[in-house]
C-alpha cells in the first residue's frame, strides 16, 4: 500500500472561490487575477460560496483524505492540482501538557515546528507560492524576520519561481543561511522589517517581480486559514475556551478567525468560538497599545526590539483585522518581557519535554501571566501556538566535558 494517496493530488476539485474583498472597505475584486491590495491599500480577504461548499464536502469524506492541510481543497483558492506547491504539510501534533501549575483548565501546544521549513510560515507560503504559480507569477519579492523567507525560498525553488528576500540585519545567522541554501537571494539590510518593506516596494517597478510581503496579497491568510480548520477538526469541531497566538503581521490570528467563521456559516461549528488572545513582546506591542488606546489602528512602534524576532514586526498592514478578530471573539492583547518569555522557554523543554521557539514561549509566558491576572479563567481550555522549531534559533551553552582516560569523579557529577 502506498503510503501517500497521489490519486488525491492527481485529480483536479471543485473550487468554490467567488470573489475577494476589501477588508476594510468590503468592495468586490474578481478572483482569478493577480491582486496585491484593494484601492484602499488594506487586505484582501478571499470569499467563497460557502453553501455550495457544505453541499459538496461532509466531514466523513475529510476523513478519508491525506493528513495535510490539502484535505480543505473545497475552501482553498487553488483551481488547478497542477499548480500545488507541496513539501509535505502535515497535520501537526496538539500535545496536551501539564498546565504549569497556571490552572485547572486543559492546556495544549499546537506544535508547527513539524511542517517543511521548521515553521507555520509553511502554511502562508504553500498557498502563496501556489496562487503565484496558477497566475503565471515568475519572480517574487518578500521582507522577512528569517522564517517566513526560508519558506518562501524553499516552496518558490519547488516550482521554479525567482526569489528576492530581504532581512533585517539582525535576523538568525540559521534563517539567512538557510534562505541562501535553497536557492533564493537574500540580503541583509540596515533596518527592521518595515524597512525592508520599502525596499520590495521600490523595486517593483524595476525589478518586475510580485510582492508577497504579509497581507500584501491575498493568499498567505488562506494558508495560515488551514490552522483553525485543523484545529476544529482535531478537536471534534468543538473549539477550545482560549487560543494564544504570538502576533506579527497577525496572518495566522486574522486566518483563523477567518476559518471558524467560515465553518460557522457552513453550519459546521455551532458552539462558543474561542476568544482569540494577540500575544506580543514588550519590546514591540503596537497591538497591545492599539487594543487598550480603543483604536481601529495601530501605530508604528519605535525601536522595537525582543528576542522574539517572529514577532518583532512594528507596523501590520492587516492591524484592523487583527483587532477586529480579538475584539469579535471577546478576546484581548497582552505584552510579555523578554524574561519572562526565556524563562518559559526553559520550563516548557525541561518539564514537558517540548522545544518551543521563544515565540511559541511568549504565549505560555502570557498564559501564565493572564492566568495570574485573572483575564484568563483558570478552568478555560487554552490552545499555544508553538510556531517554528525550537531547533532553529540559539540555545543555551552546554561546556561539561570528560578525559575517559582520567580517574573520574562520580560524586561530582550530581553537583
Ligand atoms: C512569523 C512568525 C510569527 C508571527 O506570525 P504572524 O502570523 O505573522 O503574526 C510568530 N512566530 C514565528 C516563529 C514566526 O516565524
């Protein structure tokens, strides 16, 4: 028996895109064209006929697909199977951990270090890249914290697409290299994120090539969507109380938001949606500030700085959604140090055994500090998400060493 049912990729599926919109302002753009954003300058958001939908998939023939997050073919954008960039995006594990000692409730860790590239930036990309490839893109252009372009270079390298990324200087020897390694062109540049930005701005006239910067065109949020229709299905379509996402650009947070309502007008989910809680660093809390100033908007955070460089991102193009999502499920922002965001990283790999990234970190730093504060009940049922690899970033110095041919000193081996 094979493992893999190719027949699922060989065959094309219905579609059932209708058009996109404005997120913003709600206007009408016909799908099947290449898009970056609305006149407004906001977001696109991809809409389907969601009936027909319903009609066509039941959740018995889910089950008999591939454990990917092609299995939602129905409520993804691409027509063609042909056109699928694909690396093997597996169903990543929900693994159930002591609480913490924060609360009573049941806690588990969404863990999207598995995916190709060692991060969920492999969910936005698959679905980018694809769409780029079905509209005949050839030469994609991405800022990138480090993540997001290893992604980018490997899907864009699957399907024979040129790749321009470029990082701030700072970012993760490990991410440049990598982005190097599979075939893109990379560059450090004297800024931050938003800077870089500019750069993929400016060179789109003479360079030609697309910009896939974040929420810049419409298909990453379909991509990063996969992560609340995952979630639904795994938890038997009954959503869990609470769910912590590290908040960047806010794809993945905007993406599931945008899922579970989706599966709610499929009549699909029919419970209490999850209060959907932004997590930041108090190095870089635009949204956190936005959210407790009671604006729409959020401004750019000056000299933003944490070891959380995925989250390090001082100006979101899709901030309105990302507050309109919080705001919506009853949800809130919250801030957390640095310290405390190391200090979780330790505990999660030393008492439950899971290396999470130091994003990944900052949502059980803030489960734990909300817990404390009361803003999370201690009984609510809570989802982290655990982004990339803990593998991927700098780890702590281990220096013990042994001379086998010297008498050894057992006794001081347990100090
Ligand atoms: C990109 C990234 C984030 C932030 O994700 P967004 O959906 O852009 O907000 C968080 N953690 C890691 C590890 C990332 O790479």
């Amino acid at each position: 028996m094979s493992p893999v049912d190719e027949s699922f990729f060989a065959r094309d599926f219905p579609t059932f895109v209708s058009h996109l919109e404005c997120g913003l302002e709600g206007d009408h753009y016909p799908a099947d064209e290449l898009h970056g954003l609305s006149k407004a300058g906001r977001p696109l958001l991809v809409r389907y006929n969601l009936e027909a939908v319903a009609a066509s998939l039941d959740k018995q023939a889910l089950t008999q697909r591939p454990a990917e997050l092609w299995r939602y073919r129905e409520l993804l954008p691409v027509r063609r199977s042909a056109n699928i960039a694909r690396l093997g995006e597996i169903t990543t594990p929900l693994i159930e951990t002591a609480t913490f000692a924060a609360g009573s409730g049941r806690v588990w860790v969404k863990d999207e270090g598995r995916l190709p590239t060692g991060s969920f930036k492999a969910r936005g990309l698959c679905m980018a890249v694809s769409m780029a490839k079905e509209l005949g893109v050839k030469r994609i252009a991405m800022p990138t914290n480090g993540n997001a372009g290893a992604a980018l270079a490997a899907y864009a390298s699957s399907v024979g697409i040129e790749a321009f990324i470029f990082c701030p200087e700072d970012t993760p020897e490990v991410n440049v290299r990598e982005i190097e390694l599979q075939g893109a062109k990379v560059w450090r540049v004297n800024g931050l994120i938003h800077d870089c930005g500019k750069l993929v701005g400016q060179g789109k006239e003479p360079m030609q090539w697309f910009d896939l910067s974040t929420l810049k065109e419409p298909y990453r949020i379909e991509g990063k969507k996969t992560m609340g229709l995952e979630l639904a299905e795994q938890f038997g379509w009954e959503l869990p109380d609470v769910i912590l996402y590290p908040t960047g650009g806010g794809t993945g947070l905007i993406g599931m938001w945008k899922a579970f309502q989706e599966l709610q007008q499929m009549g699909w989910v029919t419970g209490k949606l999850p209060r959907m809680i932004a997590v930041q660093a108090e190095g870089c809390a635009p949204m956190v500030k936005a959210f407790e100033e009671n604006q729409q908007h959020a401004e750019v955070w000056e000299n933003a700085s944490t070891v959380a460089a995925g989250i390090r991102v001082p100006a979101a193009v899709g901030d309105f959604l990302i507050l309109r999502a919080v705001r919506e499920s009853n949800g809130f922002a919250c801030a957390v140090s640095d310290d405390l965001i190391i200090k979780a990283q330790k505990e999660a790999a030393q008492k439950t055994g899971v290396l999470i990234c130091p994003e990944g970190a900052a949502t059980l730093a803030a489960y734990q500090q909300e817990i404390a504060s009361g803003r999370i009940d201690k009984q609510e049922s809570a989802v982290l998400f655990n982004c990339a690899t803990g593998l991927k970033y700098p780890m702590p110095e281990a220096n013990r060493s042994l001379d086998r041919h010297a008498p050894i000193d057992w006794e001081a081996m347990r100090l």
